[in-house]
C-alpha cells in the first residue's frame, strides 16, 4: 500500500534533482529540446489564454533566410528553396494587386470601380497554396477602409471595413468530400477575414489580435504629407493594335532599397485558424489613396494591404552544425548536432525539416572512415544511437602517413600519358561547334567552347537545328527551375479556377453581383507580376487558344525584362504578330499541349475549396457560398511542357534559354465539359543551371554524365551544387577503403582542379593529374604488420616447397 504513494514520489523528487532531460536521458538537453518544449506547450485548446508571448517562437528559430539581394548572387541551397518560393510568390502577388489596383490609370472608368472582385481574390489565394505543397497558406490583409469592391451594387466610392481574403490547406482525411479516407492536400478553405465584428479580438487590424505579427508588420502605413515615398516600377506595353503605352505604378520597396521589399516574421502558433506553427513571408501592396476625390493633387501613394504567404514552420530545415563558414548567422540550434568533434566534422544535408538529424558527419582532413562503413555517418543514426553506440562508435581513424603536396610538377611522360588519353579518346580528336555535343562521348571542353561563346552575332551564322540542344543538355533543369514553374503553373490554375468557378452570369440574392470576366489588364498584371516577383524568369506568357478570351480573337501578354534587377520591364501583346509562320497558335509546344488535353481530362488535378464569404458588405459574419464545397479541375506540375534549350537568336533577350509551359482549362460553350483554353509560358536563363558529369543511371538523360575525370578505381565523383554552368562541379571522394593521401584542407580531390590538371595532360604542359588518386587505407604508420608478415613467410615457404 505505501508503495504505491512513496515510489511515485521518489520518482518526481529525483526529476526536481536531475532537472529536466534531453532527447534519452544520458544526452544534454540543447536547444531543440528547449525549442520543442514552447511547441509543445502550445495547442489548440490552450492558446487562446496563453501568455502571448508564448505564441511565438524567437527569430533565430529560422537561419538563412532567403535574401533578395544575395538571390542573383550566390546559389540558393536545396534546404532554402522552399522559403525562396514562399518569398517569391509574397512578392509576385504584392506586384500584381499594386498593378491591378492602380491600373485604373490605364482605363478610368466612370461611376465603376475597375478592381477585380471578390472572387478573383479568394481564387488567387487558392491557386497559390494549391501550385505549392509547401505553401499552407496564403492571404491579403487590406488596412481597415481600404478595400474598394465592384461585387456589390451600389459600392462605388464605399469601402468595405476590412477585408482579407485567406486560404489555407486543410488536412481533408477525414472530410465527407472524398471517400478515399487519405489526405489528398487538395482541399481548402477560404476564408474572408474581414467579416469580423470590428475592434474585437478577432478583428485582424486591431491590437486585441494576438497573432497579427504579419499585419503590423507593414500596415497600417502612415504617410505623412511627404508625397511619392513609395518605388516606383515602370512597364513599357505594346498592344496588338501596335500602339504603345508607358504605365508607371508604385510596388512594394525594390530589391536594391536598404530593407527590401520581403520581411519574416518569427515562427507563431496560428491560434483558431490553421492551429499549427507557421512562419510568414509578408510584402506591402501599394495604391493611390485617396481615391474619387476629384483633386489628384490630395492623392498620394501608400500601402494599402500586404501579401502574406504561410508555411509550416516543421518543414523549414534547421542546421545543428558548429558555427562555420555556410553556417555564421544567427542559429539557435547552432552546435547541437552530435558529430564526435575530435575526428568527424558536421555538414547539414537537406529536406530533414525542424527534426532532430540533418546533418552527416565526415572525417576531418587526416583522418578517414573505418573499413566497414561507406558513406559518412548520417545524424539521424547518431542520434538515435544508444549511450554505448555512441561512445564506442562513430569515429574516423587517423591516416598515419600523410604526403605533402609537391611544390613542382613537371610534365607527364608518354607511358603516363597515353592510358589516360585512351580512356579518353574524346580529347584526341575532338571536334567543334554544335556536333561536340552529338558525339557517342561528350567532350565537356568543347561543348561548353560552343554553348557559353553563343553570342547574338554568332548565332545567326548557324542553322536553326543547330541552336536547339538535346534535352539531355539541360539535366537537372526541372529540379532547378521547379520554383519557377510553379510560378507559371500558379497563373494558369488561377486562370483555370476564375474559368470553372466563376460565372459572370450568375445571380445571387441581395446586393452581390457576380465578377465580370478576366480583363486584359488582369492578364497583362498577372504575367508581368511572374517576372518581377521571381527574378530567374527572364520572359513569361500567357497566351490564349483562338476566341477563347472575351471579346478577342487571340490574346498573348508577353513581358519580359531586358536587364537582371531592373526596374523596367515590357510587355507586349504577341496576337500582333498573326501571320501564320509567326504566330504563337503554330509554335510546337502550343501545339502538342492543345493536342495532349484536347479531350481527355482525366488526368487533371481536382483541388475542393470551402469557400465562406462576408454576410453582406459590412461583413460582421460569414456565410457560405453558394456553391460549398466547390472544386476545379488544374495541371499537376507534370502535365506541363519542358521543352529543349534553345539559343533565342532573334528574340528579345538572346541567351541559351528553357521554357516550361502550363495548359489551362475552363468549361465550353455549353458548360457541359472542360476544354483547352491556353497556356502559360516561363523562360529562364538555360547557363545558369549546375552541371552534373558524375555518372548516373542509363536511363538518365544527361549529356554530361560520365565526364568526370576522377580516378575510377579509387575515388567516386559527387557533384557540388552551385558551381554553374562549368565543368568541374564535382569532387572526387575516396571509395571505401581508399584514403586521402595528402596533408591538405579538405578531404577530396577539387573537380576544378581536376579537370584544369587533366587539360593540362591533354595540352602536353606540366601537370599532377596523375596523383589524383586515393591510396588503400590501413597504412597506420610505416612499420610492416606482423601478422601480415608472418602469413607472407608462410606463403612463401608452402609455395617454395611445392615447386
Ligand atoms: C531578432 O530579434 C532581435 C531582438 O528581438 C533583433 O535584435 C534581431 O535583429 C532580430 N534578428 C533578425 C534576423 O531579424
Ligand atoms: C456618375 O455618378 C454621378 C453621381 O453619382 C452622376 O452625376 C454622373 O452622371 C455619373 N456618370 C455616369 C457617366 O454615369
Ligand atoms: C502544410 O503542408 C504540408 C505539406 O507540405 C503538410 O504536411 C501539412 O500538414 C500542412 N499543414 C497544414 C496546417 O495543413
Ligand atoms: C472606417 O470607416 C468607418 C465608417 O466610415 C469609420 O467609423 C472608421 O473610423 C474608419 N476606420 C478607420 C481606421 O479609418
Ligand atoms: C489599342 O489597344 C488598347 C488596348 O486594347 C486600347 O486601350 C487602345 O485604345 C487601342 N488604341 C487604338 C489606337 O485603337
Ligand atoms: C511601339 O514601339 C515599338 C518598339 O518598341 C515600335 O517599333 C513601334 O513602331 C511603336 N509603335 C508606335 C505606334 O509608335
Ligand atoms: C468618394 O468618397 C470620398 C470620401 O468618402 C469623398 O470625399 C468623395 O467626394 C467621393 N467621391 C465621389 C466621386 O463620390
Ligand atoms: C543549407 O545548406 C548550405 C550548404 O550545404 C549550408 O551552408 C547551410 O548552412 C544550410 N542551411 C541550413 C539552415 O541548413
Ligand atoms: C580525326 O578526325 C578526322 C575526321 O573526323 C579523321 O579523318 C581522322 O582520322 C581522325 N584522327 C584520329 C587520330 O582519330
Ligand atoms: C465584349 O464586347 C461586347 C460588345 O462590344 C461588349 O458589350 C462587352 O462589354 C465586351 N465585354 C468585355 C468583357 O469587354
Ligand atoms: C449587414 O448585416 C448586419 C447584420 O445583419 C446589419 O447590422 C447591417 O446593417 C448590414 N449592412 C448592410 C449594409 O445592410
Ligand atoms: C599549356 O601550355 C601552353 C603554352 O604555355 C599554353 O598556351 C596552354 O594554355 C597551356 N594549357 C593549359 C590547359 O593551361
């Protein structure tokens, strides 16, 4: 009996004594468990009468943070792409409503308001989480009477009080909608926040919200008396009539200004809405305020509303390695990866999310792996190791003899140089001009001699077939430029929900009218928003089947930008050019696209909204929309179109450039089924993609696999992210067994160097490319083994008797 009240009560004396525990009881807490402990202390049921503060975690929660500056500059890493996108997409859709909103200049129209309606709104915060998984959330907070609306008769000049449309995905395993019972990420729910009782907790602009870090961190914005404070950017727009028109509009602060356009917020728990941890990218949209005043000199431009791209904070890779060079920010978790530090160092590897064990553990340099194991020690490994593992385990050896580097190095002899010259008889004969690439082996110097000289000049010297590469030639692209593609695959299911779900026919009760159809200037904004929110894309497109767009028989807006961080940019109407060898309906991928969705939709994407909408045009509540639960059919990433590089000879911007192309889908003309309606298009700079000459698979297709010059027999190529459009994007690691043999900085044999030793062996000039080898490991000093010795003599003797 008194068991059962002391042992419980020794067992809670002893925590007070040992205090609180890590991950296994003989680890050290760090900073992961202090940072999952706040997680854990959050949850749906208590947040609302927590203190606030523990509804956010610090900021040094997330390090590396993309940055606008540095995105042209230095590679974005795997482990970052995500957090690129969700700051591309909050910067793309801040250009494209500061466009929309202002774009009234353009056409002024009388007694109306020009600005899309509401369904435009919630349908473009659909399509920008439904493109991404990783984007959970996305929305548009208007300040408090900012919001103009033409969905509801008689509004003109009134604004509504608040208005902020939200979607956000919905986990939908269990929703009546599908049967399936699994989570499809396809089902969203949007919300209008702005039908709120104003000044109450629940009132996004006011102080009672807890949560609103993203609102305050733009809005509301005071501009006082000092006129034009805001960026301007400027687009230079050619109609199909060929009549030209300068449009210059205010945006959100421009990549080169002191704060740039994008701020963070810190990680926070999304009380009463999504309920879980969330990080935000939030970028201000701008208009001209006042509006119908009659006087534009009492007008002056202001944020009016600011984009605010979600996601989930345990998605968001973190970096438990020691401070280092990738790694100098600031970095809570910053040391608490368990690599052994006397002979491993760490090095973070990708895709691991807030999770314990991203990392990898190397040998340092003199030291290397023990024969049974391969491949560095994986932190997931570690750390779920036992106390016993750990200690006994996990270590590198020392490398007893290591060489130094000669200082001289002369040139290769002809016996030395011949095997080499054999394994690569590419280099012996090696021919020039676009057929390098279309040789049985690839001589990677040549072929890049002819892509990277490609100039606009030169290029006219060539045929036509000779400027289209193999598709092999771009490896990597869809990987690469997978951001990018969501951008254009965003607009076009955009386009595609705005076709399917809404009706500018219907008739709703009261005072709502429904939205009017897609206007040119909203293609015009929506195409050029994907050249100024993402910088890689150099040209975008939205181009319309034949009389599929209101009113016009084709309609393609095309923009485009001349220079890298610009503030300039053009766009032009390609339904100019109609004869038939130019015109955008004949071009192959427009074609194969109109082919391979001419009548089988099957395949296409179903994403289910929960659309609920304000009650009226003060809001206050909401109320469903007519049609709950809705649904629209898209394109999946993979119904889109890679086509082969090309160089554009005589286009606007002549470069080696890629293309990727989204169908878009609306219902006929009898409503009865989907039909092709158009696609859109992105272009990005083709050198700008990573090389691979590792050896891969052979069904891979990439021309430049197998080009490695590393020394096959010891060492094994591992490609180097970032390096370009170059050869030598690679190190050669030793195999297993192997070591490196040389008292250096790092543990591999360079692909620079490698290659640059092996063009000199190739040039008959001085080289070492000879000593770019791994030596067999186990040679702990340069004593003989005894054991080794003995079993030698013994050999030796049985031998010499048998003879
Ligand atoms: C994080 O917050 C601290 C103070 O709260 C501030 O000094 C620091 O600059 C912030 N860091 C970043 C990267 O925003
Ligand atoms: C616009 O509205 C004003 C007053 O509401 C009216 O006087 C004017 O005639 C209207 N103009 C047009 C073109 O409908
Ligand atoms: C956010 O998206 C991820 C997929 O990327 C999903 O696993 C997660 O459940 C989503 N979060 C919410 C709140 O829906
Ligand atoms: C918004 O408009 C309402 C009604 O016109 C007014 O009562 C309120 O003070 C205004 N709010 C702001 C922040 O201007
Ligand atoms: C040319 O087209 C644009 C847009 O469609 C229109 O605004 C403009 O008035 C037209 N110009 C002429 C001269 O027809
Ligand atoms: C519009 O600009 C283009 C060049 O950008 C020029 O070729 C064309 O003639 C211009 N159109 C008119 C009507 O001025
Ligand atoms: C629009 O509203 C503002 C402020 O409510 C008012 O000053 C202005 O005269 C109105 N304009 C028109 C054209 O009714
Ligand atoms: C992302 O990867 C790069 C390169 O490996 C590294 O320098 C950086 O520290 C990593 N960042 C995080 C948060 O893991
Ligand atoms: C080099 O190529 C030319 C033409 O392709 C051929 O005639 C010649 O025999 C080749 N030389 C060697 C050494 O392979
Ligand atoms: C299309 O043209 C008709 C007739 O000219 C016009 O009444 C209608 O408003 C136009 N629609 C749009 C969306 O411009
Ligand atoms: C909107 O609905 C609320 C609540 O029913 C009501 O108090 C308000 O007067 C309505 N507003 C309008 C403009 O009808
Ligand atoms: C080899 O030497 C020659 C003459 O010095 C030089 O022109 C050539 O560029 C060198 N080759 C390499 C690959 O450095």
């Amino acid at each position: 009996m008194w068991r059962g009240v002391v042992l419980p009560s020794i067992f809670t004396v002893s925590l007070f004594i040992f205090g609180a525990i890590g991950q296994y009881e003989w680890q050290p807490k760090d900073a992961f468990d202090e940072v999952k402990r706040q997680m854990d202390k959050v949850n749906k049921y208590n947040c609302e009468i927590r203190h606030i503060g523990e509804l956010y975690l610090s900021n040094n929660t997330i390090s590396h943070l993309p940055d606008i500056k540095d995105v042209n500059i230095n590679p974005v890493f795997p482990n970052r792409t995500q957090l690129l996108h969700l700051h591309n997409i909050a910067l793309s859709r801040a250009f494209f409503w500061s466009y929309i909103l202002q774009s009234r200049f353009i056409r002024p129209a009388i007694n109306d308001t020009y600005d899309p309606g509401m369904m435009y709104y919630f349908l473009s915060t659909v399509a920008d989480v439904s493109t991404n998984m990783h984007i959970n959330a996305s929305a548009i907070y208007f300040s408090p009477n900012t919001s103009y609306s033409p969905s509801y008769r008689g509004f003109f000049n009134k604004t509504f009080p608040r208005f902020a449309p939200r979607t956000y995905r919905l986990d939908d395993f269990n929703d009546p909608i599908h049967l399936e019972r699994i989570s499809t990420l396809n089902t969203f729910t949007v919300h209008d926040l702005g039908a709120v009782p104003v000044d109450t907790s629940s009132d996004y602009a006011s102080d009672y919200y807890r949560i609103n870090e993203w609102y305050k961190k733009w809005l509301p914005d005071e501009v006082d008396k000092r006129h034009d404070t805001k960026t301007t950017y400027q687009v230079e727009i050619r109609y199909a009539n060929n009549t030209n028109e300068t449009f210059t509009f205010h945006g959100p602060p421009g990549a080169d200004e002191n704060e740039g356009p994008v701020r963070w917020t810190r990680p926070y728990f999304d009380c009463g809405r999504s309920n879980r941890w969330l990080v935000a990218a939030v970028v201000p949209i701008a208009d001209i305020y006042p509006r119908h005043t009659g006087y534009r000199h009492i007008e002056y431009p202001t944020y009016t509303a600011a984009s605010v791209v979600e996601m989930d904070f345990e998605r968001i890779d973190i970096n438990q390695c020691p401070k280092s060079m990738g790694n100098n920010g600031e970095n809570v978790f910053v040391d608490t990866a368990r690599c052994k530090k006397e002979t491993t160092e760490c090095e973070p590897i990708h895709g691991w999310g807030f999770r314990r064990g991203g990392y990898q553990c190397r040998c340092r340099p003199g030291y290397r792996l023990p024969f049974h194991i391969r491949r560095p020690y994986l932190g997931e490994i570690l750390e779920r190791a036992t106390e016993e593992q750990y200690y006994n385990g996990f270590d590198c050896l020392k490398i007893g003899w290591v060489q130094k580097m000669p200082v001289q190095w002369e040139k290769a002899p002809p016996y030395i140089r011949n095997p080499y010259l054999d394994q690569h008889r590419e280099y012996l004969n090696s021919t020039v001009g676009p057929d390098t690439l279309k040789q049985p082996r690839i001589n990677i110097h040549r072929s890049l001699d002819f892509i990277l000289g490609m100039n606009h000049e030169k290029c006219r010297d060539y045929k036509p077939e000779d400027l289209i590469l193999h598709g092999g030639v771009m490896h990597g692209a869809e990987e690469y430029f997978e951001n990018e593609a969501k951008m254009a695959l965003r607009l076009a299911n955009f386009i595609s929900a705005f076709l399917q779900v809404s009706d500018p026919k219907e008739v709703f009760s009261g005072k709502r009218v429904s939205d009017k159809p897609l206007t040119e200037d909203q293609m015009i904004g929506e195409t050029l928003a994907i050249v100024m929110g993402d910088s890689r894309v150099w040209s975008a497109g939205t181009y319309w089947d034949r009389n599929k767009f209101t009113n016009r028989t084709l309609f393609a807006p095309y923009a485009y930008k001349t220079e890298l961080n610009t503030r300039k940019f053009k766009m032009e109407d390609l339904a100019r050019l109609n004869k038939s060898d130019e015109v955008y309906l004949n071009k192959p991928w427009f074609r194969f696209l109109k082919q391979r969705w001419a009548s089988n939709f099957d395949n296409l994407e179903k994403f289910n909204m929960k659309i609920k909408i304000r009650f009226n045009e003060t809001g206050e509540s909401t109320i469903k929309y007519e049609h709950y639960p809705n649904y629209y059919s898209g394109a999946k990433l993979s119904d889109g179109l890679w086509t082969a590089p090309f160089y554009d000879c005589y286009g606007k911007v002549p470069m080696w450039k890629v293309k990727y192309v989204a169908p878009f889908f609306g219902w006929d003309s009898l409503k009865a089924k989907l039909e092709f309606k158009g696609v859109v298009a992105v272009t990005m700079d083709m050198t700008k993609l990573d090389i691979n000459q590792c050896p891969d698979k052979y069904w891979v297709s990439n021309v430049f696999k197998g080009t490695d010059k590393c020394d096959q027999k010891s060492s094994y190529c591992v490609p180097i992210l970032g390096r370009g459009f170059e050869a030598g994007g690679y190190k050669c690691e030793c195999k297993q067994g192997f070591e490196y043999p040389f008292e250096d900085l790092i543990t591999y044999y360079d692909g620079q160097l490698v290659e640059s030793e092996f063009s000199n062996l190739v040039d008959n000039n001085e080289t070492r490319y000879d000593m770019f080898k791994c030596r067999i490991a186990g040679a702990s000093g340069l004593q003989g083994n005894f054991i080794a010795i003995l079993l030698l003599v013994i050999a030796v003797i049985n031998v010499s008797r048998l003879c």
